[in-house]
C-alpha cells in the first residue's frame, strides 16, 4: 500500500504543538477533541500512513501531563442514542471509553453529564459511574444560550454548573459522539478556574477540515461526505482571513459560533486570545502529508464509499434523500464518477452476464477478482475464496473446501439451525478453510493470505447479510453494496 501520510512525525509534531499551547496560558488548558480518540478509521483511509490509534498514541505520550473528561448528554441518555458505528448507546460507549482510556494508562478524571434537567435515566446513569467510583458533575441548560452573553457568564449560568475538580494541566474533553457538549463544558470550566484565579486556557483539536489543505481538496470533501448527514459544510474561515490575509479552511459551525466564543472570552478574561476559529485549533495533519496524489486519491475512493453508505441507508429507510443529494453535489464538485471505482463496474457486469448477485474486488497490484452466488456459496464468500487462490497462485479450479466439507454445514444450517438460505456467509467459509488447512497445503496458504486483503476495495451487486459486512471489516476490506436487496421481500 502507498502510504501518503507520515504518522511519526504526526506523532511527535502534534504532542509539542499541544505542549506549547499549554504554555501559552500558564496553568491549565482544556483541550476539546473532536472525532474519534481512537479507532479513527476515516482519517486512516484518506490520509494513508495514518493509524487509526495515532490520536491515542499521541496522547500516551502527553500522559503524565493529561487528564480526560468525558462528556454526554442528558438527552441522548433519555432517548438512548445509538453510535451507528458500534451499535451501542452513548452511555453504554461511556463505560467502554473509560474501560479502553485506562487500559492504555491514561487517567480518566470524571465523566460530565451535559444539559441536565433532571431527567431520570441520567440520574441512574449516574449512580451507576459513581458506584465504580468514578466521579459526576452535571451541566444544565442555560436559558438564552448561546446569545444571552451576560447570563450565560455569571453566577446563574456558568456558575451554576458544577465545577469539575481536575488536577492535570492538559484536560482533554471528548465525548461519545456529536451534540455531547463538549465545547460548552470547557467555556464553563474556564469561567469556574477564573473565579478561583487559575490561568486556564482552551484550544480545539479536530483532525478534519484540514485547515491548512484548499477548501476543495478531496481530503476535505471527503471530511463533507462523511458528515453529509449533520448538514456540515466547510468553508473558508472568514476571521482568519481578516485578521491575517491569509486563506484556511474552518467548517460552519465553528466559524457560525466563534463570535459568541470571543464575546465569552471577553467576559471571562476582559480579551479574546484567538483571532479567528483557526487560530484556536492545534492540529497539524496537514504537515504530515507527504504524497498529495495519494492522499487525492485515497480520499475519491472516500467520497465514493460514503455515497453508496448513504444508498444502503436509503434502501434501509434510515438515511435520508438530502443526504445522498449533498454526496453527489460533492462528488460533481471533484470531478468523480463511478468509473472511479473499478470493482463496480465488474461487479456489475458479471450480473449481466450470470443473472445472480455477483461481487468483486480488486487488489493491491490493480487486478480485479471477482465472485458469483453458487448452490453452496454467496458471492462474497465466493469472491474471499477466489482472492486468496489468486494472492496464493493456487489454480482456480483448485477446491479449497471439498464439497462435501460444505454440504455438512448446509444441513446443519438448515435441518438443525431452521436457516432458509443453505449458501455458506463469509464466516461460515474461513471456519471451513482453517479446518482444512490443518490437512491441505492449499488451504493453509490460502489462509496466509487474508491480510493481504487489508486495504483492497470491494464492491457487491446487492446489499450482504450483516454477518458477511462484519468480515469484510474485520479484515480490513473496504466495501460498498448496491442498494439493492437479493430478494424482494417487505422484510429483510
């Protein structure tokens, strides 16, 4: 894989950067992070080179220095929002962000329960953290936020929030997902450190935009793609601009509220620090890439995968038109059609040619592998076997898995199990290869070859069981679907 990214002068420039901006206020900063702490698989795949845990690994090298704050949402406890990537709630991701933050060593000081209004299920969410003895502050609304600047900044708004006892100098707030408060909770931290006269300061780390890449570099579209759902557009930050003469990228909401930012900072501490939305950001991506076109390209493949997400969540009625509208206006913006994407166009048209769902997939070196539904394998698991022969040079007429290794499990699926479909998934047909590669050669270096699969593209002729789309992640292959289901039934 060409990599286009260099993760470990990332690494070392991002955690001095931080180190310097603590400097610059004295005593404390509260630093919001922005996207995924860890597991940021977006920004591995448009910036190649950049692992998913860098942000992470970047804070373990801050970590005798930092503290984190996790913030959530009353609401989205009372109404048990969902995190789509990991099918769990914000408040069950709560313990699992506090579980993987201390397994790695990094001190979690306190979770903040954000826009309470004593909602109940917020009340036993935090019973249950103080019982494992982790501490809880909560936040409320404040009435006229964010335009009611004198309110907002007294003893009846910020003031009344709890103060959060910290004792690192770099307090990094994150979150489970978008919404949690996270901003609002370092601008009441730093009204509270203010009355106890601590000098603390605040500054925002959010990989994407990449302020420093045009507005319209692929990098950043893909950043749009990706958050087409939040109706975020990037845009040229506007106070930068005036203050330096100089053109960054900010996205709107950041540039929308920096004039009541300023005006708070006015009231907390008689000046704003920051001249503009850029100015309080400290991420430094954009100096690491070191191979623009792969970056480019990287990033097209992005925007298209995006596009057929939103497809499939049409299809699953739960995405929405607007969304897919916005992808497209996007990709016309970069110039990139389907014809971008070669696995689609196989995939494509080897249903012309067979009349049954079909899949393909194409390798590091360009070549295309394709795959068709049989009576004892789906298309993907088809296409699995196909590319590890062809990554293996085993001949294709090769069996890996006898046929009779198959119908075995046909029957259990479908006498024992009441499954109506007897084709194995792509799980059932790795258990099936291991098992073989303890007796056949072929299918031990058959088996050898599945990391090669990290980082290939895959596109399918219609949408695949979630079982067969786990394993595609799991091993690392980046996939789309057609929006299109194999049979026709109400439900799926």
């Amino acid at each position: 894989m060409k990599f286009g990214f260099d993760n470990n002068k990332y690494l070392n420039m991002q955690s001095e950067h931080i180190k310097e901006r603590i400097g610059q206020f004295g005593d404390k900063l509260y630093l919001e992070f922005g996207g995924k702490l860890f597991d940021d698989y977006h920004a591995s795949r448009v910036l190649p080179g950049f692992e998913p845990d860098s942000k992470l690994r970047m804070l373990m090298q801050l970590s005798e220095q930092a503290e984190i704050i996790i913030a959530i949402n009353a609401a989205d406890i009372e109404k048990n929002k969902i995190r789509h990537d990991l099918g769990i709630t914000y408040d069950v991701d709560v313990f699992r962000l506090i579980q993987s933050f201390t397994d790695k060593g990094l001190y979690v000081g306190s979770v903040v329960i954000t826009q309470y209004s004593g909602q109940k299920s917020a009340d036993v969410f935090k019973t249950k953290l103080e019982t494992l003895g982790i501490c809880v502050y909560r936040h409320y609304i404040i009435d006229g936020y964010p335009s009611n600047i004198p309110f907002i900044v007294s003893d009846e708004g910020y003031g009344r929030n709890d103060y959060i006892e910290t004792k690192k100098p770099l307090v990094i707030i994150t979150a489970p997902g978008p919404g949690s408060g996270k901003m609002a909770t370092c601008l009441s931290q730093l009204y509270h450190e203010n009355k106890r006269g601590v000098k603390a300061g605040y500054a925002k780390f959010e990989t994407f935009p990449v302020w420093n890449l045009p507005l319209k570099h692929p990098v950043n579209l893909a950043y749009e793609a990706a958050t087409a759902d939040l109706n975020d557009v990037n845009m040229i930050d506007p106070f930068h601009l005036e203050a330096y003469g100089t053109t960054t990228v900010n996205y709107n909401r950041d540039v929308e509220v920096f004039p009541v930012l300023s005006a708070i900072f006015e009231e907390i501490y008689g000046e704003c620090p920051y001249k503009s939305p850029t100015d309080m950001g400290v991420n430094m991506a954009g100096f690491c890439i070191i191979d623009d076109e792969v970056c480019r390209e990287a990033s097209m493949q992005e925007i298209l995968r995006r596009y057929y997400q939103a497809l499939l969540r049409l299809a699953k009625d739960t995405g929405s038109k607007d969304e897919i509208y916005k992808i497209e206006l996007i990709l016309k913006q970069a110039k990139i059609t389907t014809e971008k994407r070669p696995v689609i166009k196989a995939a494509n048209e080897l249903v012309e040619q067979k009349g049954s769902p079909c899949a393909a997939l194409q390798l590091e070196d360009g070549t295309i592998i394709t795959g068709k539904t049989t009576n004892l394998l789906g298309s993907s698991a088809a296409l699995l076997l196909n590319a590890v022969k062809a990554l293996g040079e085993i001949p294709h007429d090769v069996h890996l898995i006898a046929p009779s290794a198959i119908e075995p499990i046909q029957k259990l699926k479908t006498y024992y199990l009441g499954s109506k479909n007897p084709r194995l998934h792509t799980d059932e047909v790795l258990i099936a290869l291991s098992t073989c590669a303890a007796t056949d050669p072929n299918a031990q270096i058959a088996l050898e070859q599945l990391p090669k699969l990290k980082g290939c593209e895959a596109h399918t002729s219609v949408i695949l069981s979630d079982v067969d789309m786990k394993i595609f992640k799991k091993l690392g292959v980046h996939l789309t679907c057609e929006p299109l289901y194999e049979e026709n039934k109400i439900y799926h």
